[in-house]
C-alpha cells in the first residue's frame, strides 16, 4: 500500500521501457513512484490525489506533454512540472516556462546523476510552495476574520476579535444574551451590536439601567403603569417591556435590580405576558432579551443579588468584554478616535499624540475602561490648544504629576509583544508580500 505521507513522483511517457528505466533511478529517492503512459491518465491520477512532481515526456499520442501540464497547471499550482525533452524542441520548452506551466526540463538521454539532483531539487521547490500556499492561505483567513472596528467597537486586539466573533455568531439567533465585563467596556455597546445584526434589527433597542432607576420606580419602568396606579402616576405609561416589542430589550447592571422584582421579571422572561403597575390586564409581547452586569455573577448569586434562576434563564449566550489594560493594543487607538471625533465637536485641530503622551496612556491602568479613556480624551481636547495632546494636558486631566510614572512589567512586556499569532501573522504580512 502507498504511503500517502510520502512524496509523490509521477512519470509520464508513452514507452514503458522508459517509464521503468526513470522509476528504477528514481527509486533512490525517499518518495513515492507513480507512472502513467499518458497525460489521460496522469489527469486520472491528480484528480485522485495531487502528486508533488511531474515529470513528463513532451511528445506523446493524444495529448502532449505541453498540453497535460498546462492543465496540471491549473488542477494543480503547487506540482512542480518538468519535461522530457530532445535538444530540437527548446523555443516550445522556453516559450512553456515564460508562461509557467513548466519549471525546468531534462534532456533526451539522461544523465543519471541530473536526473536525481532535479527530482531533488523540485521536491524541496514544491514543499516551499505548499508552505506559501498555506500562509497565504492562513493569512487570506486572518485578514477575512480580523476587524480593525466592528459595529461601534474600535480596536483590533485579539481578546476583542473573540467578542467581535462571538457577536457574529450569536446576533442572528433568538436566545438571551448575557454579557459580563467591569464598567465602561461597553457592554450597552455589545448589546447594540447584537441587535443591528439580528433579524430584529428594525424593531426598537431599549435600553434600561437597573442601577439608575430607584427601587421603588423600577417596577413601573420596566412594564408601565396605568392613570392612578400611585401618587403621582396622571397618565397611563408605557414600559420597557412594552415600548421593546418586536425587537430587543436590554437590562443593564441586572445584579442592581431588587431581588423580589427580579421573580416578576422571570416569569416575564418565561412567559412573555406581564402586567402594567395597577392594571389587572395581561399584555404579550416579542422580545429577545439582553442582559448585563459588572459583577461576577455567581458571586452576586451568593450574595443575594442576583436570582439563580433568573440568571440560567437568561444566560444562555455568555459574552464576556476585556478590561481596557486587557486590550493594550489597542489604547492608543481608540485615544486618536475619540481625539478625531472630539476635535470635530469642538471646531478644533489636532496633529495627535506626542510620543510621551501615547506612552503614558498605554502605561495608565484605566480603571474606568473605556469611558474613562473617552471622557479624558474630550477633557484634553477641550483644555489643550494643541497641535499636539502632550502627556502633560494627559497627566493634568488624570490627576497625576505630568512625568510618566514607570510602566508595570506585565504592562511593559504588553506594549512590547503581541500574542504570538498576531505576532508571526503581522510579521508575515509586512515582510511575505504575495
């Protein structure tokens, strides 16, 4: 049985005294040897399974040996093509390599020793082209899938193309999100994201922040209420849960909600029918359901806060957003995007960064994540005259002295390495140009 691990040789000619005298030769060589007695059937061949080399007579019934490697060329780019041929048929031979169906010849007879260093030699020629042909094609793949920004996201870092795939995958279905993350790394960002790419696109996003809203109104904003339901209710109201009909509501900080709503929210969740706050009518309504929390939930599920039930039901799909010293990378850019947008706000020009100021943003910890790096960013924009942002104005609006503090070492060797995928793949594309 063949080795299919091997290296494969194929010889073609219509002489079998010839086919046998190249496959004793060549059965010096560490590869797998296949002939064929014509091109129809060197075709067969391929088609079954490419072979790493051919060597074919270039004058041969039915279909010569021009015509059968301009087609190997096509069903098959990483073979590497070579033709047997006599001293009479060179302009054909130099005019088949001007056009790339063949990569060198051999003469009619040949020499032994040529005969071997050329298999040889195409052997190694062919796996440095099967190696180019897989980086580019891990390249095509990494550039298909790798996103520089994403539906309000900036930032090309790898934890973020895992939430960008993650989002991708998860939009199109109708289960319930929940998505974990410290404050300000745009969770509510996320959960747009999720309903732009849904079929529910065109329906209403509402948005509600359980740990903004008083307990005591929490009730009303999420199902509404009806004229009289309690002091200081004039008007029937419309909630959340209402107003997010045919489309996506998204329940910010759920941790944050109190633990007794959180059973009426359940069996809304389960249901889809709730009531308005003083009204005895039932209502039903579609929505796709959005969560979010800056805690971590099984601790707020020890504490209390969080409803174990109310949590599996709603955590079916887990997205979780990287802290912003997660994702060094991708700082300085999303610092130059609220820059350039803030400038426009402002009727104001920048020429960007200074290097000491991109080194003191990477070097910050953020805290606050994204939002704070925004709202630092406006504060500089409004309080420098530029052209330049200095770490200074930086240092000024962050409450520090204005020299850059020392860069922690995880931070340091952040700034200095990528992962090693994103490290071999950008290499490879500035320096193996295809």
């Amino acid at each position: 049985m063949e080795n299919l691990n091997k290296a494969r040789i194929l010889f073609v000619d219509d002489e079998p005294a010839i086919l046998r005298s190249l496959e004793r030769i060549a059965n010096k060589i560490d590869a797998a040897i296949i002939t064929a007695p014509g091109g129809k059937e060197a075709l067969e061949i391929i088609n079954e399974h490419p072979v790493d080399v051919i060597v074919s007579d270039f004058k041969m019934p039915n279909m010569d040996g021009s015509e059968l490697l301009e087609q190997v060329a096509k069903i098959s780019p990483e073979t590497v093509r070579i033709v047997l041929t006599g001293h009479g048929d060179m302009d054909m031979i130099l005019s088949l390599i001007n056009k790339g169906h063949i990569w060198g010849f051999l003469n009619k007879p040949w020499d032994n020793f040529e005969l071997i260093v050329k298999l040889k030699q195409a052997l190694q020629l062919q796996q440095v082209l099967a190696e180019r042909t897989l980086m580019r094609t891990t390249i095509d793949q990494y550039q298909k899938y790798h996103k520089a920004s994403f539906e309000g996201f900036i930032g090309d870092s790898v934890p973020m193309q895992f939430v960008y795939s993650c989002i991708e995958q998860c939009a199109p279905s109708s289960a319930s999100v929940f998505i974990t993350g410290p404050s300000g790394s745009g969770k509510e960002v996320a959960a747009e994201a999720i309903h732009n790419l849904s079929k529910r696109k065109n329906g209403p996003f509402i948005a509600l922040n359980c740990a903004a809203i008083p307990s005591e109104l929490m009730e009303s904003e999420i199902f509404g209420h009806v004229k009289g339901a309690f002091s200081g209710a004039v008007s029937n109201r419309e909630g959340a849960a209402g107003l997010a009909d045919g489309g996506s509501l998204f329940l910010d900080e759920i941790g944050e909600m109190d633990i007794g709503l959180q059973a009426k929210l359940l069996r809304f969740i389960q249901t889809g029918c709730f009531q308005k706050v003083g009204s005895g009518k039932q209502e039903k309504v579609d929505i796709r359901f959005i969560s979010a929390t800056n805690r971590e939930p099984q601790v707020a599920i020890s504490e209390n806060k969080l409803r174990e039930d109310l949590f599996y039901r709603l955590n079916v799909i887990s997205i979780n957003l990287p802290a912003l010293n997660e994702r060094v990378s991708d700082i300085v850019k999303l610092a130059e995007h609220f820059l350039n947008h803030y400038s426009e706000v402002e009727g104001k020009v920048f020429a960007g960064f200074s290097s000491d100021a991109k080194r003191l943003i990477q070097s910050y910890a953020w805290p606050g994540n994204v939002r704070q790096l925004q709202n630092i960013i406006y504060s500089c924009t409004v309080m420098s005259e530029g052209p330049m942002v200095s770490d200074k104005i930086i240092a000024q609006q962050l409450g520090t002295q204005s020299h850059i503090p020392n860069i922690p070492p995880k931070v340091e060797h952040a700034l200095n390495t990528t992962t090693s995928t994103e490290k071999k793949l950008r290499s490879t594309l500035e320096s193996f140009k295809l």
